[in-house]
C-alpha cells in the first residue's frame, strides 16, 4: 500500500488497486479503512478519548457509492456546493480507504460536512494527529491547490514520518509530492 498516492481532481484513483480494508470501530462495521491506516487511527482515538466525543462519518467509498453521493448532492445542494466538497466519482480521496471524515458526536451529524470544530476534544485531535501519521488533507486557504474546500473534518493517512513533516511545513499533500 502507498501510503501516498495522490488522488484529485487531476489524479483518479485506479480501479483495480487491491485493498484490505477493516471497520475502524467495532460499533461501526460499516466504516472501513485500510488496515494501517485503521490501526493508526484506533490507537490516535485510545489516546484521545476512546470514541466518546467523536464518531466516525465516513471511512472507504466504493466508486459507486461516491457516485452516489455526488449525485445526490447534485440534486440536494446545486452544483456550486457539490463541486466545492464533494469529489468526482473516481477521483475521491475516500477511494483509496486512507481518508475518514470524523465529526463531534451529536444528535444530527451533517454527512457531508460534520462538525468538526477547532476547539476541545477534536482540536485535541488535530493536534495528535500528525504524530500517528494523519495530516488535515483540505485546509484553509490552500484550496487552489487541492481543488476542494476548508474541510476541518477530513483526515487523511500519509504514515509516518510524513504526517509531521507535511504538517510541520504547513503543506498540502500536492505541495509535499511536488
Ligand atoms: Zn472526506
């Protein structure tokens, strides 16, 4: 497994790369990821808070399912909206089983963009992440470069050392491939 394949707008995800993917919670058999990546995730969450506050939105995407997704917000939301943070079918980071979107656990979690604030438990969070190798994928101010909208939700494996590196630097995936 590349830890760091890139996947935008400009690069697809190839159809046939193999994947072993793992739920990353028990109470969530539906959320996969890769199993690195779900490993490194589990213990960045042993160390936070054991899932209490956060729950996992949405982990590994099918190209249909995010096919789907970006249908059905075409229709919901308009195209403007869709195109800010809903990738491409095909060209979705969730495909490679690396990404998860997480959310503060609440009664009404908004599945395309949850809650995910810069304070408390989940900038507890943000601030671990790195050091288990997760960078925040879409950040402010960069979104000429990735393509998609300030997303304080998403998440994405890279391992390590890379999570430090990227983030010690203040770059985008994009930029540290470059
Ligand atoms: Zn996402």
């Amino acid at each position: 497994m590349n830890t760091l394949i890139l996947v935008n707008r400009h690069h697809a995800y190839p159809a046939n790369a193999p994947q072993d993917l793992v739920p990353v919670h028990p109470d969530s058999p539906d959320i996969l990821m890769e199993r690195e990546a779900a490993q490194a995730l589990a213990r960045l969450m042993e160390q936070i808070d054991d899932w209490r506050h956060i729950v996992p939105v949405s982990g590994w995407r099918s190209f249909e399912e995010q096919q789907m997704i970006y249908l059905d917000s075409l229709r919901d939301n308009g195209r403007e909206f869709t195109q800010q943070y809903v990738a491409l079918p095909g060209h979705s980071e969730h495909q490679t089983g690396l990404a998860i979107d997480l959310g503060l656990r609440q009664p009404d979690i908004d599945f395309i963009r949850p809650n995910f604030p810069y304070e408390g438990i989940c900038q507890e969070f943000r601030k671990l992440a790195p050091a288990y190798g997760f960078i925040q994928r879409y950040p402010a101010g960069k979104e000429t470069v990735t393509g998609i909208a300030h997303e304080p939700w998403h998440f994405r494996y890279v391992g390590r050392p890379h999570g430090e590196r990227i983030t010690e630097r203040g770059l985008t995936l994009e930029e540290y491939l470059s």
